[in-house]
C-alpha cells in the first residue's frame, strides 16, 4: 500500500514504540504516588516533559499534557476567555479552522458570546484586511490555525499576533498540521497558548500537548491535581513518553520538508500534464510541503478514491473527520468554490515514508484509469 494520507495521520516512528514498551510493561505506576514505583513513572513523565519543551522551544513548566489537540483546542479558548476582563467578551477564529474547532465556535455563539470569522481568499489564505478590522478593543481571544489540514495553506501567525496583542487579545494557535512539518519554535511564534497532537507526528493517537505561554491567566477546564492544576487527570505516560520519542526523532525538519516539497510538486506537475484538467487549490501560496489538494476536472471525490483504493493507494477526500459525507468542505466553501467542484476534492498528503517511486508509480498508473472518464465527462458536458 502507497499511504497518502499523512495528515489525517501518520505511522508511529520505530522510536517511538520503542519507547513507549517500557513504559507499558514497567513503568505502569501512578506518577501521583509516593511509593518507589510511583516517582519512578514520575520521573519518567518529568524527562518527557522537558525533551517536549526541548524539541518545541518552550520551558517544561509551559507544557500541559492532554488527550489530544481538539482537547487542547478547547482548553485554550474556554480557559483564555474564561480570565478575560469583562469588557472583552467576543472571540474570532478563521472560517477555515478544523471542523472540530469550529462546532466550539458554534457552542459558544449558541451559549452568548459574539463570535466572528475571519474570511480567507479564494486562494485559501487568510484575509489580512478582515483579521485587521475584526480584532478590536473587545475582543478576548483570537484563535487561528498554524495551517490548514486540507489546502495546506499557512497562515499569518506572526502577524496575527501582532494584531491580538495591539489590541490587547490572546492569541491560540492550533498548530496540529505545522508541528513535525516545518520548524517551530514556541519562544518565538508570538502565540500565548498551541496545541498540537502526537499522532500528526509519527507519535501514538491519544496524547498531544497545549503549549501555555508562562505567567498567561488559565482557567482550568478539567479540575485535578495534576498539570500543575491546570488539567486533571491521571497522565497518559506511555503517550506521553511516545509523544517525546517522536519529536526526538524528526530530526532535520527543514530538510525533510524540502524533500517532500520536491515530491509533491513532481507529483502535481505530473498530474497536470498527463490529466490537464486537474486542478490544484493553494499551488501559489506558501503552503504545507506535503499537502496536495486538488480535483480531476469535476470527478466525485469517491469515484477518484475508489481507483485510488484500486491502485493500492490511501488517500482522502479531506479531513478524516469529516470526509466521505455528502457535503462540500466547509474550506472549499469558504474560498468560494463552487458545490460540485468542491465534492471534487481529493486530497493527497505525502510525508516521511513517501518516495520517489510512490510517486512514480501513482503517475504511471493513474491517469490511465482517470482519462477516459473525464473524457465521458466532456463529451457529456452541455
């Protein structure tokens, strides 16, 4: 099987398990108990936490451990908005945030606060206009994705936080798709609170992480003892330990990322000249190395996908959570795609196991299998 589907998740790195078997089969101990088993997960738990903060450019003490990063998502804009000054009630995210994401943006408009979108262009880049009028004096928090999970489109990070912290706002970056793809560092994103998830990284689903700037107001959302009162809850050491083995083991991430950039692009190239009504959303704009999203002509995406599944090849229809619905992506609505183009879209994302010759085949053997329906498709067009 050619997997292409790498940012709906990602095979855990031989280190990674690696590491986590011991843990599972010895350090199975309660970190929160003082017997001699109990410090030993301890300090286990302890070591991780500071490679995580290592890795990622952030002190250890800024590292809250959750189930995930939708977990840490929440945590971030209800424990932010929850120590805002009363005066500062409304909260802005993106149009294009994950699906996930947005149903808090719903919750929370449903329960009473103001809540406004961003829009982005058609090219899936976030309007900077918008963001500039959007985020004024009453504004809490901002909440804004590192890159979008379907384009690959980055978004303006640093700017964003220039705008949230002028106007006196926090800004909460989910940084899910960006961490373990190009370089991060926390100490300098200008965010006060990310997230990110292990599973995007060669790391085991389950544990991700919430990045909190030191000295930034938290109300916690999960009451414990544990995370420092910040997020109850027994810890998920052997996630935990796995999600510090995979951010160890990226090694070279700029490197890697041009590597997997050059395969993308060959692959789109050559998709484009053997099928040349493919087209490819967010092409000309900074965007994620491995994330390929595009449409063959108006093909439904399950028609694409079935001789995708035919070739022994994984790929996806969008976000994982949402995909194989009737519904056009909420992303390509958002850019102002038309309905059946958007229930078009195919998404390929490349990443660390993927070679040249994956990519050589998919571009030997699927356009003879995408040509002649296409051609039944302009024959039948009006």
């Amino acid at each position: 099987m050619i997997y292409l589907d790498h940012n709906a998740t990602t095979p855990p790195a031989p280190a990674v398990i690696a590491a986590m078997l011991p843990v599972l089969s010895s350090l199975w101990a309660n970190s929160s108990s003082q017997h001699g088993p109990g410090q030993d997960a301890k300090r286990a738990l302890a070591a991780a936490r500071a490679t995580v903060a290592r890795v990622l450019g952030c002190k250890p003490v800024e590292v809250i451990f959750t189930s995930g990063a939708t977990e840490a998502n929440h945590m971030a804009v209800r424990g932010l908005l929850a120590m805002a000054a009363p005066e500062r009630r409304r909260v802005v995210f993106s149009s294009v945030e994950h699906a996930g994401h947005l149903r808090l943006a719903r919750a929370l408009a449903h329960a009473g606060t103001p809540v406004d979108l961003i829009p982005v262009r058609g090219d899936g880049t976030l309007d900077r206009q918008a963001a500039a009028a959007l985020i004024g004096p009453d504004v809490a928090l901002v909440s804004l994705m590192a890159a979008n999970n379907e384009t690959g489109a980055l978004m303006p990070v640093a700017e964003v936080a220039a705008l949230a912290h002028a106007a006196g706002a926090r800004l909460h970056v989910d940084a899910t798709q960006f961490i373990g793809k190009q370089p991060f560092d926390f100490s300098s994103c200008g965010a006060d609170a990310v997230s990110l998830s292990a599973h995007k990284l060669h790391g085991p689903k389950g544990v991700g992480a919430l990045l909190l700037r030191q000295g930034v107001a938290f109300a916690a959302q999960t009451l414990g003892s544990q995370e420092r009162g910040r997020r109850g809850g027994t810890e998920n050491l052997p996630g935990i330990v796995g999600l510090a083995a995979a951010l160890e083991a990226l090694g070279d991430i700029a490197r890697e990322a041009a590597r997997v950039a050059q395969l993308r692009d060959a692959l789109e190239d050559g998709l484009r000249r053997a099928l040349p009504d493919t087209h490819v959303w967010s092409k000309n704009v900074a965007r994620l190395p491995g994330t390929c999203y595009l449409r063959f002509g108006q093909l439904s995406a399950d028609v694409v996908l079935q001789r995708l599944e035919r070739l022994g090849v994984a790929a996806s229809s969008g976000a994982a959570c949402s995909s194989g619905g009737s519904e056009p992506s909420h992303v390509l609505t958002a850019m102002g795609v038309p309905g059946p183009q958007a229930l078009a879209a195919v998404r390929l994302s490349l990443g660390r196991t993927t070679t040249l010759d994956d990519v050589a085949y998919l571009l030997n053997a699927l356009p003879p299998l995408l040509a002649p329906l296409l051609l039944e498709e302009m024959l039948a067009a009006p």
